[in-house]
C-alpha cells in the first residue's frame, strides 16, 4: 500500500452516510467553512482531511489508524441497520467505543487545545520567573508527535473508561 499524505481526521465510511448522492463513484458532502461561514459541496476526499496530518514519512501510524477502523467497519454497518444498540454483541461495542475513542483525539481541534495549553503555561511560567524553552515554542512537528503519542498512549485507557458508561 502507498503511503497517504492525505490523512484523514474523520473516516471516509463514516463520512459516506452524509453524501448529498449515494451510490455514486465519488460521493460529496456539504460542509462547512467557518473561516468564511459558507456551505459548499465538496468531494469527501477532501473533508477532515490534511497532508500529512499524522506523519510524513511511513512511520506506521496511519497504517495502524488504518487497521483500528477496519475493526469498526462491520459494527458500524450494523449499527445502521439494527433497532437498538444495545442488540451489539460486548465485540461489536467494544469496536465501536474503541473508534468513538480514537476519532476523539485525532482532530485539528485537539491538536489546537494542546498548542494553546502549552503556549498558555509557558506564559504563567515566564510570569512566575520560571523559563522553559521548550513550552510555548514548539514546532508543528512537536504538536503533531505529542497527538500521535496520546492517540498510542492514552487511546486505550479512554477506551475503557468509555466502555464502562452505560
């Protein structure tokens, strides 16, 4: 498989369920844009998508992200197709907390709230008299590995927080 630079932060088959046409080769969807508060219909290639959002060489994250979804694909049809979730079997929720998890940690969004917890703290240090070089200062690589790094270290444990809500 090539490596994606287009990394998606949403996936695709979930994204499918909100196509304006289904059915068809290259669906679209509309979105959002709230830098220019319009609406506009856009292949789905393109939504929640950035070049290398996760990586930019083969690191295997994207790979692994990959493999993940995959668990999620057949609980997630099912979903759709069933009267009440709680007719999943302990695997299938399991599966879909799992995604729920993960999809929560790997936005744009969560990227932007450590940069600007970071920045932040950094500031409150400086005013204490306390100089830290690297807070305040990081570069979007850091910001990008400090997202991959929770998404591997903390994913799990979330996970099974989630699971355990009713």
């Amino acid at each position: 498989m090539k490596h994606p630079k287009n990394q998606h932060t949403v996936k695709c088959l979930y994204l499918r369920e909100f196509a304006a046409e289904r059915g068809v080769k290259h669906p679209q969807i509309y979105a959002f844009d709230k830098t220019n508060q319009r609406v506009h219909r856009t292949s789905i290639r393109n939504v929640a998508a950035e070049l290398h959002f996760y990586e930019r060489g083969d690191t295997g994250i994207e790979k692994g992200l990959q493999r993940f979804e995959d668990l999620f694909v057949g609980p997630y049809r099912r979903l759709l197709t069933i009267d009440k979730p709680s007719d999943l079997t302990q695997e299938e929720i399991a599966a879909v907390v799992g995604f729920l998890t993960v999809q929560s940690l790997r936005t744009r969004e969560v990227r932007e709230l450590v940069k600007s917890v970071d920045e932040q703290l950094s500031c409150v240090l400086k005013a204490e008299g306390v100089e830290d070089s690297a807070l305040g200062s990081r570069s979007d690589d850091d910001m990008r590995q400090i997202q991959v790094n929770s998404l591997i270290l903390n994913g799990p444990r979330f996970a099974e927080h989630l699971a355990q809500l009713k």
